[in-house]
C-alpha cells in the first residue's frame, strides 16, 4: 500500500468529505446503534386500543361509517365544510363542541392555505381544544368542486381529519399516511367501482389499516438521504413521515465538496453556490420496508445510480427506541 504523504492527504481529504457529508448527528446515531447496543434493554411494541401492533390510534372509534359517503352531494368549498361539521358533531369523540365552533375550526384552516393536494383530492382538516380523539371521514363527490388546488384541478375525492390540540406526532402520521395512500392510483377506480357507503367504508379502512401498520419486526435500519431539491426533499419527507416510527430527523447543510472549497488550498476548485446547500434527513424504517422506501425515493429523485443530485445510505441497526414529536 502507498503510504506517501499526498496518498495519505487524499485519502485524511476523502474521509472528512464523508464526515461533513453525513454530519455528526449521524455519527451520533451510529455511534449508539453500534456502540452502546449491548448494554442497552430491548425496546418494547406499543399496541392500539383496537389491539393491532405498531398502531398509535383506534381505527374504529376514528373512522364512523356514517362519515364515508361513497357518492356525496356538494354545490361548493363551503358547503362541504358545512357537511363534515355537522357529522363531525355528532362522533364521540367530539363530545361538547358544537357544529358551528368546528365550521369555523374548518374555515380557518382553510384561510391559511387550501387542503387541496392535487391530482382531484383534498384534505381538510384542523384542531380542536377539547376533542377527546380524532374523527375522520371520506366523501366521493358526485360532481368535482373548485378547491384552489395547487395544480388546478377540481375536487371530487374529500378525506377530512379533525383532531385534538395535543398529539402532533400522531396528527403528523395520520395527515401523512392519509397523502400517501390517496395519491395511489388503484385507490380512486376501487372507490368508484364501490356501490354503497359500506363498501367505501370498509375499502378505506383497510388501506389505512395496511398503510399505519408496521409488522411486528423489530429490525430497523438507519435512512440517510441527503437531497439537494427542495421539491423533492419535501416529498420524500412526506413519505417517511407516512411510516409508523421512523422519526425523521432533517438537517439543513452542505455537501462535503463544497465544505472542502471553503479551505484557501481549494477555494478555486469548485464556484457553483447553487449546488451547495443539501437537505439531510435522518429517519429510522423497518428493515422489510427498506427496499419499497428506496423505490419510493427512486420515484421522486430519479434512479439513484450516477445520481449527482441525491444520496441515500443505509446501516442496520442493532437498537433502536424512543421518538421525537
């Protein structure tokens, strides 16, 4: 092996362009997956009240059958807003607020910005103080409503979520996995192809059955994916975000190449500022998910072989516990 002093400096140069790449919270997260593994406890599966693995909520006190409508009648935004008010109103788990105080709970969200997220499909939602749990619903409507949607198109699929105040990390999950499986394309023919409220119903329940259950697999590994599109960032945020305890973790930084021409030796290297800023995200996935994510942000950033714009690693994790909200 070479061992002269510029070999050396290479290969010292490489090594921190690794290191300023993946950053020291990285390092952190190897070093006590890796490191403090063997005295550390075996963590534990939390279970739902409905007494399926890996789900944080009760699916069935949330999702009423009298909230999915298979072929819903609405002139307009507000109409349907008024609509999952009043149903709203009536589910236990929004005992003691009224129809109007969740209209205009509903309204205000949607002043902030539409709930529409393209191709056909909205999802209103919002908080509410003194909610006891969440309500949600699903409305396919028989004729498309203008709902400032970001790509133009008119609505005609309505999922709505209505929340407690507290809970973000589950709202977060739930708005998430909700995105996830209606941007599926199997998932508006099947609906269509559903004849009453009860068939709509059980469709539904059982995607987002599929999607907010995680098996009872504790092997994990560690996700780092490293993007320099703010667009595509964004979208591989929401997917993982879609994925029951994989806490991700983002950090704004800088490519290891362009850290190195901060250095007077090789300023004069590298001049694209463009290209310097890079979205970090850390996450934590099931192992037998691992190769379905790595598709998935295939999906969004193009294939990752020769890929200059986008990075994924991944390590198996020996332990792994706790959450962040």
């Amino acid at each position: 092996m070479d061992h002269t002093p510029d070999t050396l400096r290479g290969a010292t140069l490489l090594m921190l362009a690794q290191v300023l790449f993946f950053s020291g919270v990285g390092l952190l997260f190897w070093a006590v997956a890796h490191l403090l593994a063997p005295v550390l406890p075996h963590p534990t599966t939390r279970t739902a009240a409905g007494g399926q693995e890996g789900i944080p909520m009760d699916l069935d006190a949330m999702l009423s059958s009298s909230c999915v409508h298979h072929a819903h009648n609405a002139g307009d935004r507000a109409q349907v807003l008024e609509q999952i008010a009043a149903l709203a109103a009536s589910h236990p788990n929004l005992a003691g607020l009224d129809e109007a105080h969740i209209r205009r709970a509903l309204a205000q969200r949607e002043a902030l910005a539409s709930t529409a997220c393209g191709g056909a499909v909205a999802i209103p939602h919002c908080r509410l103080p003194g909610a006891n749990g969440f309500v949600l619903g699903l409305f396919r409507l028989t004729t498309p409503i203008d709902w400032s949607a970001p790509d133009g198109q008119p609505v005609d699929l309505v999922v709505f979520v209505l929340g407690p105040d507290e809970g973000t990390r589950d709202y977060i999950q739930l708005l998430s996995s909700l995105a996830h499986i209606l941007r599926k394309n199997d998932l508006r023919p099947a609906l269509a192809a559903t004849t009453t409220d009860a068939d709509a119903h059980a469709l539904f329940r059982e995607r987002l059955l599929v999607q907010l259950a995680s098996a009872h697999d504790d092997a994990r590994c560690l996700f780092h994916i490293a993007v320099r599109d703010e667009d595509a960032h964004q979208r591989v945020l929401e997917c993982l975000a879609a994925i029951p305890g994989s806490n991700p973790l983002v950090i704004d930084t800088t490519s290891g190449t362009a850290a190195l021409t901060r250095m007077p030796l090789f300023a004069d290297l590298w001049q694209d500022s463009s290209k310097r800023s890079v979205h970090l995200t850390l996450a934590t996935i099931p192992r037998r998910r691992a190769n379905e994510l790595v598709r998935t942000i295939e999906a969004v950033v193009g294939p990752l072989a020769g890929n200059a714009e986008a990075c994924v690693a991944v390590q198996d994790l020996s332990y792994c516990a706790g959450a962040l909200d």
